[in-house]
C-alpha cells in the first residue's frame, strides 16, 4: 500500500494506530460511499464491523496512495 509522508505521521496518533492496514485496504475496494474534493482527492467510506465504525479513508488523485484515514464520527448512512 503506497502512503504519504502525513499519512505515516499521523498514524502514530493513539486513535489512529489501532487502524488496521486490512481495513483501509476494504474501504478502497469496497466503498459504501465515494466522493471527489475539489483538490482532486478522493474520499471513501465503509463501515468496519469489528469496531463497528465508519471508516473515512482518504487518497489521493492517483487513487493508489493513501493520504489519510480515520474512524469518521459524523458519517451519515443514505
């Protein structure tokens, strides 16, 4: 899985570290919801249901390298 110099730094935090790298590699392939910001980065969710949360996983515009991801307590289902 290729990251970016953030997405190593911040997966150090606490919160982050219990993000399992299977996880984020679910969201990328099996996104309930996707969506593209205006920087070109695109955001994918999924819920992860060991911890039953929704996991934000965020790449970038290449759409292999992940930037960021973290358990997003906002997420709204359709």
């Amino acid at each position: 899985m290729k990251t970016t110099k953030y997405f190593e730094y911040t997966r150090k935090r606490p919160d982050r570290a219990q993000i399992k790298v299977a996880w984020i590699e679910y969201v990328i392939d099996n996104p309930e919801k996707s969506e593209i910001q205006s920087d070109g980065r695109i955001r994918k969710w999924a819920k992860i249901l060991e911890v039953n949360k929704y996991l934000r996983v965020i790449l970038l515009a290449d759409r292999k390298t992940v930037h960021n991801a973290f358990f997003d307590r906002s997420f709204k289902e359709d």
